[in-house]
C-alpha cells in the first residue's frame, strides 16, 4: 500500500481464516509494511469475538507493541452454524441461531471497532475496514431469505457508518470501510458457490480490496464497497 506512512503497521484479526491468511501474505510481501501481526482465538494473544475481554487485552497488547497502527482489517465472519446453512424462508428463522449470527456478524466487530480504533493514527491517514457481504445491502435485495445473515451484515454496515462518523471528529483522515470481497473459494462459501458467475481465489480477492483501500480517503469513510472498487448501497 502507498497512501499509508511508510513504514506502516498493520493488523489482521481472523489471520487463520481463507481471506486472514490471504491478507497477512499479501502485507507480508508488502516492503512498505513494517510489521503485520495476524490476530484470532489461537494466536498470542488471542482474539475470541464471543469475548470482549480477549479483545480489549488484544487491543493492550498492540498499544505495548506500538503507538499506533496504521492499517486494521477484520477479516471474520459465520454463515453456516451448527450445520445450519442460511434460512429460505422466515419459518426457518432460529432465535438461537440468529443470535450467534449477530454475536460473530456485528456484535463481534462492533467490539473490534470500540477497542482498536483508538489505535489508529490521529495525524495522518489509518484504515479500518470490515468483510461485509452484497447480501448484506437493504437496497439491493431482490431476492429475499438468507435472513439472519442479511440482517447481521446490514448491521454490520451501520456500524461502519456509524464509527466513521464519530471518529471524524478524533482521528480526521481515518477511513472507515465495509468491504465486499466477491464470492471467494474459502470454506465459508463452499457449500453456496455453485451458483456463483465468478469464484475468486483468497489472494486475488484481497489483493484487489488492498488496491481499493489504498485508493480510499477520509471522503469515503462509512461506506461499502466491492473488490472491484464500486461503491455498494447500504
């Protein structure tokens, strides 16, 4: 990336997942990178979205590691629970099931945001961006079920916005971003990507979305946009 400071530091929370670990190669490779670190419930120190404690000591832990850190990316999320894949019809809706959609989807980054934006650069451009999902879009929807997943991400999304908004006012070049990274040959979409016109690999995938952050700026925060760089109605 070259809009951030040189050398820049970065973050990766869910580092073990298909896109994490796609993302922390690319940063990796990345010379204008000084250091990544890739964060999730088996790392040092872990990071467990069902645990806000883990993630504020996380969030410690960085601070001790360095002042600040220009580049967070959050690359978690659940679609399929227990084995249950998502709902076609409202008679398929789950309490339980909903709830743990929404406790990994939006409540879990919610924490991520609360706690680690602080660290981001006050003076200069930082990025913070989530994996959100098309599907997630209100506008967009033609095609309706999928409702549990929908609702978290479409949550997932007002918190972007909502975080971006706030942090305008502390961290005035911050660039707050949802991101959608396509339909990806991870083990998240394997069982629904059958149908899909287009499968990407992780590495193109988050290799694009990087090319879409670096070209981001403080104007763009609070939105949501494709791994083709097109901004996405919420």
């Amino acid at each position: 990336m070259e809009s951030l400071n040189t050398p820049y530091r970065a973050v990766v929370i869910g580092a073990t997942g298909g896109l994490g670990a796609a993302f922390v190669e690319h940063l990796e490779q990345d010379p204008n990178c000084e250091r990544v670190v890739g964060l999730g419930r088996q790392s040092t120190p872990p990071v467990d979205l069902l645990d806000e404690a883990s993630i504020e000591q996380a969030a410690i832990w960085l601070r001790e590691q360095a002042k600040e850190w220009d580049l967070i990316l959050d690359a978690t999320g659940i679609l399929t629970i227990d084995g249950n894949g998502p709902e076609k019809r409202l008679r398929e809706i789950d309490p339980a099931i909903m709830a743990q959609s929404f406790a990994i989807n939006a409540i879990g980054p919610a924490l991520l945001f609360k706690h680690l934006a602080p660290l981001l650069p006050r003076n200069h451009k930082g990025v913070l961006a989530t994996l959100s999902a098309r599907v997630g879009s209100i506008e967009d929807n033609h095609l309706g079920g999928w409702i549990s997943y929908r609702a978290s991400k479409a949550a997932l999304n007002q918190i972007v916005r909502t975080t971006a908004l706030e942090l305008r006012f502390s961290h005035r070049q911050a660039v707050v971003i949802a991101l959608q990274p396509g339909t990806v040959a991870t083990s998240l979409s394997e069982p629904y990507r059958a149908r899909a016109p287009e499968v990407l690999t992780p590495a193109y995938s988050t290799g694009e979305l990087l090319k879409v952050l670096d070209k981001r700026d403080a104007e763009d925060s609070g939105r949501l946009y494709d791994f083709e760089g097109q901004r996405l109605p919420f």
